[in-house]
C-alpha cells in the first residue's frame, strides 16, 4: 500500500496522518479550538450544530466556538437511521459523550441526544399544558397506555374524562377492564400530568379537557332547564344521565332523585332509562341534575296531614347515630332523635326495622322538609335523663 492510500483510508476514518504519524484534526476544528471565545461542553450537555462532513463511519459536526464535534464508533452504528438521512449544511441535536478525546473532537451521540430532546418536549408541553390527540394503544385493569414522541406513557382509568370512565355496577374490575378495552384504537384530547425521564415515567389525564363542541353544547343550558336524556350508570351517590346530542352528561344526586328517601338508587333508576331532569347547577363543565324538582313537592302539603301535637302510625325504616327514620306515608319520612332513647342501644331494642308504632308529632318543618317524632311510652314510664344516657354509654363501652 502506497503512503497516498494509507492516508486515503485514514482519512475515511476520521483525518489524514500528519508527518509525525498523529491523525490530523478537521481543518475547522484548529481554527475554532485556538479562538479565545471556546469553552468545552459538559458531558452529558446538549449541543446544537450544523454537520461539517460524513467520511466513512464518521460524522463531523460544527459546534461553532466550542469546536468540532464527531459521532463515531458504536455512537455511529446506534444512529446510521439518522445520519443516512443527513447531510453538509444540516442543523442537527447531539449530547456530549467525551468534552475532548485524544484527537481533540468533542465526541457526540445523536441517539442519545434524540432520546433526550423527546424528553424536553415532552416537559416543555406538560408545562405549557399542551392538548394532545393521541391514539390508545392498549387497555389494562389500571388504564391506557398511549404514546407521544415514541415514549409509551399511561393514562390512568381514574384520570379518564366523564365521557369515557368506565361507569361498572359494583366498581367490578373485570367489566371496568372490558370497558377500557372498547377505547383502544381511539384518539384521545390528552394532557401530561407528570413525568421522569429517571425512570421512564409518563403519565397522562384526559380530565379538564372540553372540545370547542363541548363547550357550544353546554353554552346553551342554564340552571333551571328541563333536558331529556338517558340514564349511563347507577352508582351508590347517584346516576350519571347523558343528555344532547354533543353527549354532555351530569349526575343525578342520591337526595335529587326522589322527595322521599333514597337507599339505593339502583332501586329506582335503572341504565339505559329514559328520564326528563332538571339542570340544577353548572360548574365549569360539571353539571347537577335533579328528577325530584319536576315532581310535586309533597312537603308543600304536609300541614294538612301533620301537625305539632298529633299522633301518627308509622314505619321505622333506618337506624343511624342521631336516632330512628319512621316512614309516614309514600313520600314523608320523620326522625325520632336519639335522645328520646339515651342511647342508640336503648333505640334499637324499643324500636325494630320494618315494625310499626305510634308516635307523637313534635315539630313540622315544611321549609327544612323536616318533622321531629317523639316516643309515646306507657303511662308513668320517664324519658331517659341525661345522667342515664351517659351512665349507659359508660355500660355500653366496658361490653
């Protein structure tokens, strides 16, 4: 081999041999290494250039009054995809591998540097609160996996808007997962909650997200007005019932289905009902419903039924800590505080669920719909004091 094709294939190395037998540096790189204004990166530093030459396996890079850059070795086979596609002239992002190798290069890695600036994008729109439309790639038991900038992040069912939560009786986990499954392949309006590039965290909510639709939709309703619209889900607070064509929907307080007392909402209203409500409130885009405030208020009546002094018949239906729920008719419950037993004990073994009793009616509040009941004991029989209630209590405790 002629002295010539040994400097040619140097050459395609990275630099011709000077006399000395040391690989020269790129011509660029003497003129920009002894300006007074150079100042080595840092390891690990992001750097932007412009790409001086490819020649062989190796790419120079101009980082301008920091030097020259080179991408070589396995840095060049992990990036071939990159750099086949680049050429002189180029604006082009690397990170810093080697601040100044033996030959006096910066050496740079453009995979890791992709890698990196995918990251900074991604920081830059969490930050900014950026709207992004992404598909679902797939569905587990916890949420949905999607993707944005070739990073896999997760959306969890819990950040899911009101439109595409899975709504499952009993919160069972296996028809959640069924439901969940139904949104793979669709574009979400997502947001990025949080991330790490540490440990490969990114992760996704699709709340506060309103359509321009959305929000034109819900633009034409006010507190006050009557909708149709049919029951999705029946949960223990409520039902969500979805109305309008845009798909807007609002929950149905327990205490707004009905003017008597509610249970079990799952007792009166079922999925895929067909009901007419009341728009209560709207907050932002969540919105209150009521089906009772389209019925007559049977409390705007109950004075002519029920009066301070009267004695009733009436169901005890509920036991709680303030005293005993006695149902008077279809649609008017009273309470029988507890102080009128001393003790809840006491309460539960004078009264029994599902028996009737009579009772004396000590307040009526049409207003409030409240009405006090008190207990009428056998004749010379005393209402517990408030020293017996407390002795009691003590009794209770130490059984």
């Amino acid at each position: 081999m002629t002295q010539n094709e040994n400097n040619n294939d140097n050459e395609g190395q990275g630099g011709a041999l000077s006399a000395t037998g040391l690989k020269q540096r790129h011509p660029m790189d003497s003129l920009l290494k002894g300006s007074a204004w150079s100042i080595l990166p840092k390891v690990g530093e992001l750097v932007e250039g412009q790409v001086l030459s490819k020649k062989g396996t190796r790419l120079f890079v101009d980082l301008g009054s920091r030097g020259t850059g080179i991408v070589y070795g396995k840095e060049f086979y992990a990036a071939q995809d990159i750099i086949k596609n680049l050429n002189p002239g180029d604006s082009v992002s690397s990170k810093v591998v080697e601040p100044d190798n033996e030959e006096g290069y910066i050496e740079l890695s453009l995979k890791e540097a992709g890698e990196e600036r995918r990251w900074v994008d991604l920081k830059k729109w969490m930050n900014e609160g950026e709207v992004l439309e992404l598909p679902v790639l797939e569905a587990n038991r916890g949420g949905l996996i999607i993707e944005a900038k070739g990073i896999k992040g997760f959306l969890p069912a819990s950040h899911l808007s009101n439109k595409n939560y899975p709504r499952v009786d009993g919160g069972d986990k296996e028809k959640i997962y069924v439901e969940l499954q139904k949104l793979v392949g669709q574009p979400l309006k997502v947001k990025i909650l949080d991330l790490d590039p540490a440990d490969n965290k990114l992760i996704f909510t699709e709340k506060g997200q309103k359509s321009e639709d959305m929000q034109v939709a819900l633009a034409k309703y006010k507190a006050g007005d009557d909708v149709d619209g049919e029951i999705t889900s029946v949960v223990d607070f409520g039902a969500f019932m979805k109305f309008d064509e845009a798909g807007l929907e609002g929950l149905i307080h327990i205490s707004e289905i009905d003017w008597t007392l509610i249970e079990d909402p799952r007792e009166v209203l079922k999925s895929g009902q067909k009901v007419r409500a009341k728009i209560v409130d709207i907050r932002k885009d969540k919105v209150s419903l009521s089906l009772k405030q389209l019925k007559e208020d049977p409390w705007a009546k109950v004075s002519e039924k029920y009066n301070k002094g009267d004695t009733i018949t009436g169901k005890v239906t509920k036991f709680n800590p303030y005293g005993a729920f006695v149902q008077l008719d279809k649609d008017i419950h009273g309470l029988v505080h507890i102080s009128e037993f001393g003790t809840e004990v006491k309460m539960r073994e004078d009264l029994k669920l599902g028996e009737e009793y009579q009772f004396k009616v000590l307040l009526v509040d049409p207003k409030e719909h409240r009405m006090s009941l008190g207990v009428i004991r056998p004749e010379g029989e005393a209402k517990p004091t408030e020293t017996e209630s407390k002795e009691e209590k003590v009794e209770d405790k130490k059984e």
